[in-house]
C-alpha cells in the first residue's frame, strides 16, 4: 500500500487532536482512536507508533495553529488591539473542538503522573506566554501601555486569567464573554 | 463484620478525595481505589456503590472543606482582608493534593461526556461564585470596596482568576504567587 499523502496525514493529526482536547489523554482510547481516524490497529501503529507520539503530533499542531492565529490578527490589528480582543475570539472560536486550552488541560491530567506529554504541553504554554509578553512589549513601544509594567509579569498574568476564562466558558451558567470583556478593559487600565 | 464508624468512613473518603484530585476520573481505577483505600472489590461496593459514587462524596467533601476555610476566614480578617488573602492561601495549602480546583478539574475532564459528576461540580462551584459575591457584598458594606460594582460580576471574574491562578501554580516554570499577589493587588483599586 502506497504512504497516505501529507495533507491526509494532517486531517487525521487534526482529528486526533479533537478527541484528546475534548476526552483527555487517559479518556481516549485505543479504539477511539482507530474509530475516529477509520484506521486498524496494524495501520495505526505504521502511521504514529503509538498514542503517546500521536497525543505528542496534536498538542504541537495545536500549539502551531494558536500561534499562527495569534500572530495573523497582531498583524492586522496591531498588538494592543490582538490583546484586547484574543479573550473574546478564543471562546467565540466556532472551529474549536473545546473551549478550555488543551495544553493546560494536559498539564492538569498528567502533571500528576509525571508524564512526558505534561511537560511538553507545559513547554508549549511558556512559548505562548512569550509571545504574549512580546505583543506587550510592542503595545508599550506604541504607547498603548505605559512603560513602567513588566511586559512578563503582564504577559503571566494575562495567559493566567485566560487559562481560567476558557475553562469559564466551559462552564454552564457563567457569562463567559462578560469575563472576557472584563480581560479587556484591565488592559485600558495599564 | 460490624460496620466501620463514621470517622473512618471520612479518613477513606479523603484518600479518595486525593487520588481523583490529582488523577482525574479516568485516570483512577477501581485497582487503584481499592489499594489506597486498602479494600477488597465487595468491601468497596458495600461501603460505597461505586466509583462514581464515591466520586461524588469525594466533590462534596471537597466543596465543603474549601467553603468552610472560607468562611473561618472571613470570620477572622473580615470580608475584603479575605478576598485579598485567599488566592496565595489557596496555592499554598500544604494539605492539598494538588493545587489545581478539583471541580475546575472535574468540568473539564467530564463535561464532554455529558457526565452527571461534570454537572455536579459545576453547581458546586456555582455555589462557590455565589460566597465569593456574598463576600464582595460585605466588602462593599464596610467601604473596602466601591458600592458602584456588581457584586455578582467581580465574584464571575475573581472566581475565573483563581481556576487559572490554581492551575499555573501546577505548572513548572511560572511564579504563581506573583499572580497571587497581582489579583489581591487589583481588588485595592476597585
């Protein structure tokens, strides 16, 4: 059998990803896995070597695609503004299989296991918190935030209360994008 | 064989507390229940029905403890001295067993599968939002805190700080009392 192509390959990494963002690492399994990418066990394993290298795959595209997102709208709409609005866009995002981070998720299921997969999602979580830090540093350069902040401190803080709004929005009965409104306005107060 | 007392029943129901707070509910099997409960599978069914049962005794047991040092608390510093300490207090209690909340942990890991215990520990920290805004009442009330404010929306958003402040204190690599000390120093400016 010839090798699926690359593009499949990322449909399938994609799918992955949606499982074990929604069910966690332990929830997901074997079979779970094979159904959602139709795949048999034999090719499962030619494929990705196992659960583990696949969970791996997914949190990295994961991570990928939020930063591509991230940096696409500082693009248009210049850091200040990407801060203003990426609490709103991140829990109003219709494509997201699950409203709470999948790398803090991941952290929260396997930290405690000492698993490999928990300290690289939290690897990717500080490349995410240096970016944020980066768009703070160029809102001061534009003079939208006062110089005197930390760009760091802010930059943890920040990535800390989005952490909790996306978990918010998972949530029934709590009013999620009033939250995110409210990340928002904190930053005007900079 | 006499039934064990009341205490003893508390003692297991806080082992058990640990483990699903720090393995999450897939991630505890009835092995695992067993050997730190230190049953045999009928002694366990007979004392607690099930896994999910003694899940749910576990939640309640949690609620109830974290309210309770609340509510001590609020007793001896007052309301708004409260709403400033908890936040380091709660990442730093050695007693726990993990620092993340373990209904935060539980929404997330469950609400996917539309599982009763998710809904069960999301109306608990519903009721957790609901002390914290009887708390910014009382801070409002003594003049810590502008009357002008909602109580009920700094309670959604503080509530949000700390699921995301108790999830970076499990993290490697972030200065979470930093957080700690960020949130108390925001609710001087309200």
């Amino acid at each position: 059998m010839p090798r699926r192509p690359a593009y499949d390959r990322d449909v399938l990494i994609d799918r992955a990803r949606d499982i074990f963002w929604q069910q966690g690492w332990a929830g997901t399994s074997l079979k779970d896995l094979e159904a959602v990418l139709n795949m048999k066990p034999g090719s499962f394993y030619a494929a990705f070597g196992s659960k583990d290298a696949l969970f791996e795959l997914a949190l990295e595209k994961y991570a990928a695609d939020g930063a591509n997102r991230l940096l696409q709208l500082a693009e248009e709409q210049g850091a200040f503004e990407t801060l203003k609005q990426y609490p709103r866009l991140v829990i109003e995002n219709g494509a997201a299989a699950a409203k709470a981070c999948m790398l803090a998720k991941t952290v929260l299921e396997l930290r405690a296991r000492e698993h490999a997969l928990a300290e690289r999602a939290n690897a990717l979580l500080l490349e995410a918190e240096a970016r944020f830090a980066d768009l703070f540093r160029a809102a001061q350069a534009s003079g939208d935030i006062q110089a005197g902040h930390d760009p760091k401190a802010l930059a943890r803080r920040y990535q800390s209360d989005l952490i909790g709004l996306r978990i918010s929005a998972e949530r029934d009965g709590v009013d999620a994008p009033a939250i995110a409104g409210e990340i928002a306005q904190s930053l005007d107060r900079l």
